[in-house]
C-alpha cells in the first residue's frame, strides 16, 4: 500500500471530521477525572511494548473512557485456521462490552475499533509506521514492517466484517496515532503525546463509545444475523433440502429426469460450506435495485480479494429471499468515475441483445451514498496553485513500444521479480498501488478533460452490489483437454458478439482471464440426440469493459489507471501501449489455455516444481525500468509470444530450451496460434520502425532491398528481428574512425503479413479452436492424476513487486 496514506493535520481535525457527534442529537458530557488517567503510563517510553498495552488496556477498562465499550488484548493467538489461515494477532481492539470475547484472540468479525501497540524505545520512532516531518511513510526497514502489520489488520477486518472504513488506534510508548482506513487508502493524525496531553485520546474515546455502527464505519445494508433467528433457521433448512437437486455432470438426460425447477448439487454444496464455519458470521445483504430492494442471505464468501486497497471484491452463493433460489452476488467497491458504466448496465446491455454464454443479471446497484473519501481528502491536502493547471486537463500520450524501446539503455536495469505466491491473480491497478510505481491513465491520448487529477496516487471507489442468476464453477475444475477447448471457445465467441456493431454493443471485455472464465451446466436439447448437460462457458465480470472506438477517434481517460490482471495481460499492453484492441483479448484467452493446459493437463514437463517455475516465470514475472519507475512484461511471457513463437521451457538438464508437449491435439492448436501472434508483432515491430525512422526507409525504398523469405513452418523459429544497415548514419564516424550502423527491422513476408493479420479479427481463432475440439484424437483422461501440477508448498524464488519510495529529507 505504497503513497496510500495521507495526512490529518491535527487529532481534533481528524475527529470532527469523522467521528463528529451530531449536535442534534443529545450526548452526554465526557466526564472530567481527578487524576490523570494515564499516569501509570508516565514512563511508557522505557517499558516494554507488552507492558505499555497491559496499562493502556486497564486505563480505559477500569477508569471506563470508553463507555458501554470493552478493549480486549487479542494478541495472545490466533482464530481458528478455518476463519484466518495466516494466523494474524492484533495487539488490541474494543468490542461491545456484552460480546467483549476473553480468550486473547482476535475476533477479526467483532472488532468495531482495532488498536496495535509500538515499542517507544525510549523515544525514538523506530517502530511508528509513519513520520511527522516531511516524509510521511519512512523508509526504514522497521518501519515499513510496522505498516504492513498495521495494513494486513485492517485487511483482516474488512475481510470478515462489511465495512465503508475502519478506525484504528496506534499507540507507539507515550505517544498515539489515529488512522481511518477505506478502499482507497487511509488517513493518519500527527503523533500526540497522551500522558502531556491526554484531552485528544480521551475525545477519541468518549465519541467512539457514543457513535453507532454507521460512524464507525459498519455497513448499514449488511445486518449480521443472529443464531437461532428465523434468517439463520432458514439458511439451514435450505442448505440441508436436497429435494430438488441434479446433478451437474455432463451426461444425456432421460426424459422426465429434470423437475420443473431444480438445483445443481454443486451450488448447494458451496452454500453448505459457506454457512459450516461458526467462526464466520451470517449476513442478510440489501441489494438497491432501482427504487426497490432485495434481500439476500449469505455466509461465508466463495471468492475474496486479496489486499486492503482497491475494489475488494467478494462473491458469495447468496439466498435469494423473495425468489427462493439460490445466486451469485458479487459485492465490490468499483471505480467511481465518469464515462465508467456500472457492470450491471453492461450485463443488460449484453442480455437485451441475446449475447449466449454471458451472466444473466437479476438486479445491481450502488449501496447507499457509500464510497471512499481518501483520495478526495488528499485533493484537499495537495491543492494546485492558482497559477498551475490540473494535471488531469492534459494527459500525455504514451509512446508505443518499437524497437528502440528494447536498447541496452532501457533494458538494463529491469529484473524479473514476482509476487510470492503462484496463481494469486490479482488486477494490474492492485499490483501498481501496493507497489508505489508510476502508470498511465485507463485510455490516454484525448483532448478530452477526465474527472479527476492525475497526480493523485488514490483511486475513487463507491460501494456496489451486483447478483447474477447463474452459479458457475471455476474453470479450474475442467475434466479434461477437450472440455478445456470447447469452455474456452464459448468464451472467445461470446466476446466475438459483443464486440459486433450489429448486436448495437460493439465493447471490449479488457480483463480476459481465468477468474472471468467460468464453468455453468447447461441443458442442451438436440431433436436427434435428444437432451444433455454440457458445461459450456461463462465470460464474466465485464466491469472493466469499454466501447469500441474509431481508430482515429480522441480517446477519453476514464479512471487514473490501467486496468486488467497482470497474468494474462498481452505482451503489448504490458510494454507500454494502453488503448486494448482485438489481437490483446485474443491474446489473453491464449494465454490463460496455455496456462491451464500446462498447470492441469500431463505433459512432458517430468515434475510439479518445473510446472511451476514455467507458470512463474511466464505469467507472473515481470520487468522493471527503474528509471521510470514502471513495471513491464516478463521476459519469457515476451519470449514465447513475441520473439519465438513457440511454446518453450528453459531445460536445466539439457541446457536449452525445449517444447512444452501434450501429446494431443492441444499441441497443434497452441502451436499454429502462437504463430499467428509471432507474425502479428513482427508486422507490428516493422510498421513501428519504418514511422520511427522515415529518412532511412525512403532510402531503402530506393534500393529495393528484397524481402526475407518466409520464416512460417511446422515450428515458428526463434524470431530475428534486427539486421544491420550498410548505411552509414549521419553522425559520421567516431574517434576510433569506426561508422554507426543502423539496426533494421527485417519487412514481414506475405505470408507472414497474412497470418499475423489472423488475431485481429475473431473468425480464424474460433475456427481454429472449434476444428480443435471436434478432433478424435483427444483422450479423456489427459488430465494429470495429481489434479493441480503446482505443489502446494511450492513459493517463487523471485521477491515481490518493488516499490520507489520517495527519497527522505
């Protein structure tokens, strides 16, 4: 959560704004004390840290500052694995003095303020998180691991509580902090000596125990249910009715085996499993839709996001209260800004035009007015001078990538460096925010003026709700290579007919992946064969979708950043080209078979650890150029798809490359598509030469230089693409009375023109993959007996994401 935080100017500042209490309500008067309430923490700064937290824990108990409140200390150990399997220990929190727990653990579900204590180490600041000077996140080691710890609390809480922010006290010896945490990132007080000055802590105290949930940050739309209440009897009794239930196995269906209305096991079984942990709490959630609402019950979320700031999306197997059946509800914090379409609109969109194979939406709406109020406090802490216009009125287009892009220079200092955890997909934005790296405007280029200022390091976000009627499974649970094909072909032709301009939508989905494509049983009745459950595919999440423009229309930024998930981004987009194009969707439904095919299908690859260093190293490393603070494509990803065209692994054993094979149709398939993309960037690489370097292509013309032959073949060979001019440049020779030579991207053949050409339209890939899957040659059991190739213990050798901080006065 690298540049998340900004700035209070003062404790009181910070609690009138966010903690106010209403003047039209009737308080009663915080009460004053005829001693000191902190004086046993005088000499907090030579104690020990346990020590401060036991004192500071009796004050506020015993003296009762915080009234009808009780802070607990929680750091004793951890909940149970099955409600936080990272085993994290908060120091304190304060909790409902009837449900205040005493057994030393965290209680992540029933924290309403969380509090984390920090050796004072006799005044020094080694262990606060932040700094009061200039700099406000210090970079020494000690401190930078006490925000993360704070960070991943916040996290924790968020995670297991419905939430629009959370309050946090931090207490660092004799001094304390305030920080209130949202989506976007947080907010933090000055350091202020309690024992000196002990009226702001004690404020603190007094508004937090005579606020209500809503200003303390707990979403009003999301009422807990409790044990024994008919809601909670009623996710029980649902979750236990098999009456109904069918099986969600591809097989022919005999006559009158469906019931009119009926469940899939499967969907059942998730809805068991999110209400079979006591340590996770049951919600009733309202849904806003139009000038109605809806009710939904669920437990435990199916999915979760990762990471305290961004969209923190959620999806649960909701019970839908009025219809009786059971859906999926998404809950996420989207992008809240301009020209930015609410999923659910989109979803609409794509169902009045009868597009097969998208979700079909029940209802969505934003909850309430709540958003987040972070990047517009550092709006209000960063002003513009009056003189200076807003960044956000001119936005500088990108310079694409071309072969002067790839010198030495701007080479040399990126290193491939992951994050630690192999499969954690995670959007670009998350990535770039955690990380503190620079990035470009989502669709820069235009005159136009967007909504907000680019130099804000924070993202706007508003709290929405979207529920879908189908329940799909995750593509991981594919049974084998056939089923894998046609699943992806679904999707592929579902992005096809929302991009034609005669269904009236013409969009790009722009986050093609595998947690976007998913599994959904579907009847599939035929007059001959009679009925069937086939597993087609979904292609979900169309949030980040965006119309198709003219070539030469003036793009719009729409929000401040790219959008996308990293793995399956294309080459080109992750060099440094934002505006998305047909060839970059169809890249990354490849990307995420190949991924797919190599994690889950046997193949030649002999063990589980070189599965995975091939996953890591292709989709989730990554360059970086440090000069301008960027982080670009990986290199085999590069490699693969740009420069070889095959599909290659590094053989240790052998020292070279070799070919990744499946002994099945899957190998022809990836093999010739990948072929397709060498092409297209050779084509691409050569017509960004030529406008990148005029005067030496005129002077070509004129010699006529004749063409390469064709490089197309049963293997793409390993990719050429610089040959050296003849032709002197104009600087002449240098001291050594040598002459520059020119680096000269060889032209394309016809025939490479040609099947390059083959990604920028949807036909040939559909073609390509439904001849695929009509093959006989596929097996039924090409899928590995492991399951998952990936070792479950296995972590990448290579360190997270890296971050440029600021240097320090």
């Amino acid at each position: 959560m690298a540049k998340c935080f900004v700035r209070s100017d003062s404790v009181g500042e910070f609690l009138d704004e966010f903690l106010p209490l209403r003047s039209d309500l009737s308080h009663p008067q915080r009460p004053m004390h005829e001693h000191h309430p902190f004086a046993e923490l005088q000499n907090a700064e030579k104690m020990v840290e346990a020590e401060v937290a036991d004192r500071f824990i009796t004050a506020v108990n015993q003296l009762n500052l915080a009234p009808e409140l009780a802070m607990r200390s929680c750091e004793n150990k951890a909940d149970p694995k099955n409600a936080d399997e990272t085993g994290q220990k908060i120091d304190a929190a304060f909790f409902h003095a009837e449900e205040a727990p005493d057994d030393g653990r965290p209680h992540w579900a029933l924290q309403l303020v969380s509090g984390e204590f920090k050796n004072g180490a006799r005044g020094t600041n080694m262990n606060d998180p932040f700094g009061d000077g200039k700099v406000l996140e210090p970079q020494a080691k000690t401190r930078q691991k006490a925000r993360g710890q704070i960070t991943t609390y916040a996290e924790k809480v968020f995670a297991h509580q419905h939430r629009v922010c959370l309050f946090m006290l931090i207490v660092i010896g004799r001094r304390f902090r305030l920080i209130r945490w949202d989506r976007a990132g947080a907010i933090v007080t000055p350091s202020v000596d309690y024992f000196r000055n002990p009226e702001p802590l004690l404020d603190f105290l007094w508004r937090i125990s005579h606020l209500d949930h809503a200003a303390l940050g707990i979403d009003n739309s999301a009422t807990r249910i409790p044990v024994g209440s008919d809601d909670w009897k009623l996710m029980d009794e649902v979750a236990a009715d098999t009456t109904l239930d069918v099986s969600h196995e591809e097989r022919q269906i005999e006559d009158g085996e469906l019931p009119e209305t009926y469940t899939w096991t499967y969907v059942r079984e998730m809805f068991l499993a999110s209400i079979s942990e006591p340590e996770w709490p049951r919600y009733k959630l309202r849904v806003n839709d139009g000038a109605s609402t809806r009710d939904y019950l669920v437990g435990k979320p199916a999915f979760q996001a990762a990471g305290m700031r961004g969209r923190g999306t959620r999806g649960y197997v909701a019970f839908d209260t009025h219809d009786k059946r059971f859906v999926w509800l998404k809950d996420a914090w989207r992008a809240a800004y301009d020209l930015i379409d609410k999923e659910g609109d989109i979803l609409q969109r794509l169902n009045d035009a009868e597009i097969k194979n998208v979700p079909t939406l029940v209802c969505h709406g934003d909850v309430d007015e709540q958003a987040t109020v972070t990047a517009e406090w550092w709006e209000s802490k960063n002003p513009l001078p009056a003189d200076k216009p807003s960044p956000a009125t001119s936005i500088p287009a990108r310079s694409k990538r071309s072969a002067s892009s790839s010198s030495p220079q701007h080479r040399r200092s990126k290193v491939p460096q992951r994050r630690a955890a192999l499969g954690t997909k995670r959007k670009l934005e998350d990535h770039l925010e955690e990380a503190g790296t620079k990035d470009r405007a989502d669709d820069n280029g235009g005159s136009h003026t967007p909504s907000f200022r680019l130099d804000c390091p924070m993202r706007r976000h508003k709290h929405y709700r979207l529920v879908i009627a189908e329940v799909c499974m995750p593509l991981k649970l594919f049974k084998n290579g056939r089923q894998l094909v046609c699943i992806v072909t679904d999707c592929v032709t579902a992005h096809y007919q929302a991009t034609k301009e005669e269904n009236g939508i013409q969009i790009f989905h722009r986050d093609i992946s595998d947690g976007n494509i998913l599994i959904y049983p579907t009847v599939i009745s035929d007059s001959q064969k009679g009925s069937s459950v086939v597993w087609k595919g979904i292609l979900a999440d169309w949030e980040m979708s965006k119309p198709i423009t003219a070539p030469n229309a003036p793009a719009v930024a729409r929000q401040p950043e790219r959008t996308g998930t990293w793995q399956f981004m294309s080459v080109s987009l992750l060099s440094g080209r934002t505006d998305v194009r047909v060839p970059d969707e169809l890249e990354s439904f490849l990307l995420v078979l190949i991924y797919y095919a190599v994690r889950y299908l046997k193949s030649d690859i002999p063990s589980g650890h070189d599965v995975a260093t091939f996953l890591d190293e292709c989709f989730d490393c990554y360059t970086v150029n440090a000069t301008a603070k960027e982080i670009l494509c990986g290199e085999r990803k590069e490699s693969i798809i740009e420069e070889h065209g095959q599909l290659l692994r590094f053989c240790p054993n052998k020292n070279r490359r070799v070919h990744i094979l499946f002994s099945s149709p899957m190998d022809k398939l990836i093999r010739e598509i990948l072929q397709w993309f060498w092409c297209h960037y050779k084509v691409v690489a050569y017509e960004e030469w030529r406008r990148a370097n005029p005067s030496l292509v005129r002077l070509m013309d004129r010699e006529q230089t004749p063409a390469p032959t064709s490089h197309l073949s049963s293997h793409a060979p390993s990719s050429s693409k610089l040959q050296i001019s003849d032709t002197p440049t104009s600087q002449g020779s240098n001291d050594y009375g040598a002459e520059p030579y020119r680096l000269i991207v060889p032209a394309p053949t016809e025939a490479e023109k040609e099947a390059g050409s083959r990604v920028s339209v949807h036909s040939f890939m559909i073609t390509k993959l439904m001849k695929a899957s009509q093959s006989r040659a596929w097996k039924t059991e090409d899928r590995d007996i492991r399951g998952d190739r990936v070792p479950k213990k296995w972590r990448s050798p290579h360190d997270p994401i890296p971050s440029f901080p600021e240097p320090e006065d």
